[in-house]
C-alpha cells in the first residue's frame, strides 16, 4: 500500500517556490497555525506572515515564509498563493532585524492616531520581519544550533 500524499504548489508573484508532493504541512492561517493531512476537508482562507512547514513525501524537512495570501485545500491538493514567499534558507537573517528595528522606531515615533499615514504600512512591515525572523528560529532549531 503506497502512503498518502498531498500535492502542494507554492507560488508567489514571480515564481513557484515549491511543487510537489507532502505527507503534511503547517501554514500559519487567519484563525492560528493549522495542520493539514491528505484527505483535509476542502479549505479556502486567508494566510497570514509567517511559514509553511512541510515534510516532502521523501521525509525532508522544509520551511518556506509567506507574507500572506489565500490558501486553497483540497483532498489530494493544495495550493498555496502568496504574497510574497521565501524558502527559508534564502531568508536575510540582518536584513529582517534591520526592517524589525526600523518598523519599531517608526511606531514608536509616530503612535496610532497621529497625522501620519504610514502607520499600517509599519505596523506591517514589523510583522512581515517578525515572521521571517521566526521561519530562521525553526530553521536553526531543527538544525540543533
């Protein structure tokens, strides 16, 4: 008897990061971090910052991060659209402290409710870094560093 898979396709604007086939996967959704299984009750929401964790048919571990998005689920399939999506080991580890520093100054400089306009885009930038800077803590976790 052959184990169940899942085919996953991720893709962002420019490009499919991932196409194949997973025994499962996590993605971070508008309602928390949900599981998803071969045989997954048909799915169609929104994805929030943060990863995809999958484990490929083959075993290997994988991490990707998405800005955001939908994601669409079905019994054999799934497809994941982003915004933005990165695999994990092309993360910029400085580049995300310096964005999350900078969104933080921003903010603090500038509270809600004052005359500039580019609060939200803070706001979503420092989200945007915090999920990259979480999708390196799981990867350096599951290299045991």
């Amino acid at each position: 008897m052959t184990e169940k898979v899942l085919h996953l396709a991720v893709v962002n604007a420019q490009e499919a990061i991932f196409s194949g086939d997973v025994k499962s996967l996590q993605v971070s959704g508008s309602l928390g971090e949900m599981g998803i299984y071969p045989g997954h009750v048909p799915l169609l929401t929104a994805i929030e910052p943060g990863f995809v964790s999958l484990e490929t048919a083959k075993g290997d571990q994988q991490v990707i991060y998405v800005s955001g998005g939908i994601i669409e689920v079905q019994p054999r399939t799934v497809n994941i659209l982003a915004d933005v999506a990165i695999r994990g080991k092309d993360l910029d580890q400085e580049a995300a402290l310096a964005a999350k520093k900078a969104a933080e100054t921003y903010l603090r400089e500038n509270p809600k409710g004052s005359a500039s306009m580019d609060y939200a885009a803070a706001l979503a930038e420092l989200t945007n870094a915090i999920a990259q800077l979480r999708v390196l803590a799981m990867l350096r976790k599951k290299k045991g560093r």
